[in-house]
C-alpha cells in the first residue's frame, strides 16, 4: 500500500478518542482484582476469626498497609510503562520504599527478640501457606493487570510485567492479611515479601510473551 | 527555536486537536510525522532503504492504534520515538537473519545490513537455537537483544552484573553461531 493512501484510510478512523484510558484500564483491574480476591478469600479462608481483636492493633493496619502500598506504587509504575516514552520518575523507589521499611522493621523486632525465639518470629505458624494463598489471591488482579496493559502500549515488556505483577502481588497479599493471624514484622518481611515478589517475576517472565504488540 | 523544536511544538498541536476528533488536524498530522519518520529511518536503516517504507507505516499504524496512549501536554517526541523504536526492534527480531548473529553484537543496527526473506523460518529459529542457552547468556540475550532493554536494565532485571550480561550475551550469540554452522 503506498504510505500516502495508508494515511488517507488512518484518517477515515479519526475522531474523538477517549480519554484518560491508562487510568481507567488500571482502576478496572485493581477494583476487579480486589473484589474477586476478597471473595476467593471470604469463601476459600475466612476471615481470620478474632479480627474484631485484631483490628484494635497497630500491626494489622500495618499489614494491609504495607501490600496496598507496594499495589498502589506499582500500579503507577505499570502505568507509566503502558504509555510508550513515559519517565519512570519516582516510580520504582515508591514500589521499593514499602519493602525497605518493612525490612527495618523486621530488623529491629529480631534485635530486640530472644535469640531462641528469632526462628519463631521469621516462622510463625503458617508459613508454609503464605506464599501459596497469596499468589491464590492474586490470580485475579494478576489477570486484569496484563488485560489492562495489553490494552494499552508498553514498550519494555519484562519490566511492564514485573510491575503489574507486583501491582496483582501487592493486592493478594493486602487481602490476605485479613484472613493471616500472624502479627510479626520478621514473618511478613520474608513470606508476604516472597508472595509479592514471586508475582512480580512471573510478570517479568510472561510480559515479552503477553504484551506485544 | 530550532526545527526540531518548531516541530514538536507544531505536532503536539496537532495531534491534540486530532484527539479532539479534528480529522483534518489528524491528516495534516500524519503527514509530518510520515516524513519525519522517514528521514529518521533513512539514516538509521540506510543498508535496507528498501524497508525504510514499510517500517514508516508500520509506525504509523502503531501510532494511530496506540494514540490512546498519548497524554496531552507531554511532550510528543519521547512517545513517537519511544513506539518507533520498539517496532523497529520488533522487525530486527523478526529478520534477525543467520549472518546477523556472526556480526558484531554491539550494533543493532547492522542486524538490518543483511536481508531475509524467509523472516518467519529466522523467527523460528532462534527460539529453537536460544532455547538451549543457559539462563545467564539467554536472559541477557532475550533482555538486551530482543526487548531492547538496556545492559543496566538487563543487570537490574536478572540481578546479574552489566558485566555478566554483555559477556552472556556475547557468549551465547557465539554459541548459537557455532550451532548454526554446525546444522548446515
């Protein structure tokens, strides 16, 4: 087709094209992800049983605090990356920066815990489950994240994926937390963490795959 | 104000009042950014003038599915350039033709000094030959090579130093080489 007429048929689609579409796709995967998690979670788990307890302490707010931190940084990181020549900016320190402060955390509570007592506190009682039931929850938001990317234009796929995956990550953990009775820095620090982070390397994995266009 | 400038300024304008649904702003548009591209392609591809066309409007098809994704009141020249190069990198993935792979690595650019016709077949291919790669040359290769990540982005993505990828990259391009020669 000679370039001119290729121009004249582009031209024939012209019109109003939608805006803030990058946001719209992004908010339709967290709320998609997030309700469908919450459900998983309610009939899969439940609750964990004394939240009305629980509630009242620091700890737990901390615990969804700190996944829906990383979703929210690596939801903008995503984003940024859906639009071809977008600058990260801050991007990828706000995605690190709940991570780092989550690490200290579970610093100074192990200095400060007996040394017969560290393993416990890495441990807990449910490790073995963490992992597995947080990436369960994020199947979702995990699935609405590259549905929203593949609508839109990422030019550096693995790195899209790694944040859309932290994005589905942070959401299954943050839902999570409602039904895990743990309530210490250090366990948080090594299984939420490896929960979120395995996310984030099957995006990096599946992005070239997923995302072309 | 240089041209460069002058036309980003003049472009942007465009393309906003197209987005507004403006179809003669969208034309007008096109058509710059059509000779735009292709004088940039002409002087980045001048081993394959030939292809220079086809790649201009495969940009600009990418350009007109994607203009969802520019946000007015961003600069104009980062996106195009940004979609620009990832359908270039998209076609030298596709051709990367089996004397490619015995030329220098460091050169993207002349993957494109020699051509091939049979573009799927060589697609095929090296999937097939980097499948056997050990992680630390095939990822940098897959990063660097055929994403167009950057060395640091590939270092940063694998956790391996830049160093460790450019030598995995040179290693497993001269490995699949071999086995190319081996084959025929």
């Amino acid at each position: 087709m000679k370039t001119e007429s290729m121009i004249d048929v582009l031209m024939a689609e012209a019109g109003p094209v939608p805006r803030h579409v990058t946001e719209r796709r992004f908010a339709s995967a967290g709320v998609f992800g997030i309700a469908l998690a919450t459900a998983m979670m309610l009939v899969a788990f439940g609750l964990r049983p004394d939240i009305e307890s629980a509630a009242l302490l620091p700890m737990f707010w901390f615990k969804l605090m700190f996944p829906a931190a990383i979703a929210v940084a690596a939801m903008w990181m995503a984003a940024r990356l859906s639009r071809p020549g977008a600058r990260m900016g801050f991007a990828s320190i706000a995605v690190a920066a709940p991570f780092v402060i989550l690490w200290l955390m579970a610093a100074v509570t192990l200095l400060n815990t007996e040394p017969a007592a560290r393993v416990d506190s890495i441990l807990g009682n449910t490790w073995p489950t963490c992992v597995p039931e947080i990436a369960l929850l994020a199947l979702p938001a995990f699935a609405a994240t590259f549905w929203a990317m593949r609508g839109l234009a990422p030019t550096r796929l693995a790195l899209a994926g790694a944040a859309g995956g932290l994005m589905a990550g942070g959401i299954g953990a943050m839902i999570y937390a409602l039904r895990c009775p743990e309530m210490e820095a250090p366990f948080l620090a090594v299984w939420y963490v490896a929960g979120i982070a395995a996310n984030g390397v099957a995006g990096a994995l599946l992005g070239p795959r997923l995302l072309r266009w | 104000m240089e041209a460069a400038e002058r036309a980003e300024k003049r472009m942007r304008d465009l393309m906003v009042r197209a987005l507004n649904g403006d179809a003669v702003a969208y034309g007008d548009f096109l058509r710059d950014l059509t000779a735009h591209l292709r004088a940039f392609l002409r002087k980045r591809l001048y081993q394959h003038l030939d292809d220079v066309e086809d790649i201009t409007q495969e940009v600009l098809l990418a350009v007109h599915k994607q203009r969802h994704t520019y946000r007015p009141g961003e600069p104009l020249t980062p996106w195009v350039h940004a979609i620009a190069r990832y359908k270039v990198v998209d076609l030298l993935r596709s051709r990367s033709s089996r004397e490619a792979l015995h030329d220098s690595i460091d050169d993207e650019m002349q993957l494109f000094a020699h051509s091939d016709q049979e573009a799927g077949e060589a697609r095929r291919d090296i999937a097939k030959l980097m499948k056997h790669l050990p992680d630390r040359h095939r990822l940098p290769i897959q990063h660097v090579k055929l994403d167009g990540l950057s060395v640091a982005e590939a270092a940063q993505l694998t956790g391996m130093s830049e160093s460790a990828v450019k030598v995995g990259i040179h290693r497993g391009m001269k490995t699949m080489a071999a086995k190319i020669e081996g084959s025929q």
